[in-house]
C-alpha cells in the first residue's frame, strides 16, 4: 500500500493507491458516516427511551424548576488516630480500613461524645487516642459521633 503521512495542519494519512474493500466493509462505513434518522418520541417518554438507541425528543418544556439538594451525610466507622486544634472546633484524622480522611468536628459534639468540659476535651482527646468510633459526616464536618 502506497501512502503519506502528513502532521500539518492535523495528522493525517492520504492513501495514494486505490484499495480494494469488499461491500460488507462499505455498507459499516455508510452506516456509520450517515446513521439511520433516529424515531421521533414524545417528550413525556424521553425518560423511559431505550438506552443506546438514538431518539429525537418533541415536545414543549412549559416549566423549569431547579432545586438545590443538600449533599447527603453518610455514616463511616472506623478510627480517630491524631487531632488538629481550631477555633472551636477541632480537625480529626479519621481511618477507615487504610484510608485516612479528615473531619471537622464542633468542640460542643466532642464535649457530648467526651463526656468532659469544654476545657478538658483537648486533653482528655488526647488521652483517648486512637479510638474506634462511627461518624455521621456530611461536607467533611461530623454532625454526630457515637461509640
């Protein structure tokens, strides 16, 4: 086969001799350069159109109504292994199986799970380390933590 590979302007490869390609070959190509045109549905259906199956949707959009959602929290259980101090709050280094993760924790949730005064928890972290604990975290801050 006869060709030129060319890098400007794109890289390309212009063949310079005919080829032959059977017609089963030519029929992928057309298909594949000019798609059948995809069926045209009802916009009320458009959620349940088969996957990978190309559709057209018709229909009229009457209303938008974009709702922020809150980020949902989610339980972790696993181990308090070292501690950061900030104004009140404290940052926890948190151990899941291998994996390290850190939280933000209110001082008044670590007084609560303590069981100590707002002048001891610090302390009384301290003494406590590592600790096995569960977690209900939601945007890397801990909303409750339990035995």
């Amino acid at each position: 086969m006869n060709y030129i590979f060319k890098t400007e302007p794109s890289e390309s490869i212009i063949i310079t001799k005919n080829l032959e390609v059977g017609q089963e070959l030519l029929d992928r190509a057309e298909l594949i350069a000019n798609p059948p045109s995809a069926v045209t549905i009802p916009i009320k259906k458009a959620k349940t159109s088969p996957v990978k199956t190309l559709v057209s949707i018709q229909g009229r959009v009457v209303s938008t109504t974009i709702q922020e959602k809150e980020p949902p929290s989610s339980s972790l259980e696993g181990t308090v292994v070292g501690y950061e101090v900030g104004d009140n709050c404290f940052t926890v280094l948190f151990t899941i199986g291998e994996d390290f993760q850190t939280f933000k924790i209110v001082l008044d949730i670590l007084v609560e799970f303590l069981e100590c005064t707002d002048e001891e928890v610090e302390y009384t972290l301290q003494q406590n380390l590592p600790f096995s604990c569960r977690q209900q975290v939601k945007d890397n801050s801990v909303e409750s933590i339990t035995n």
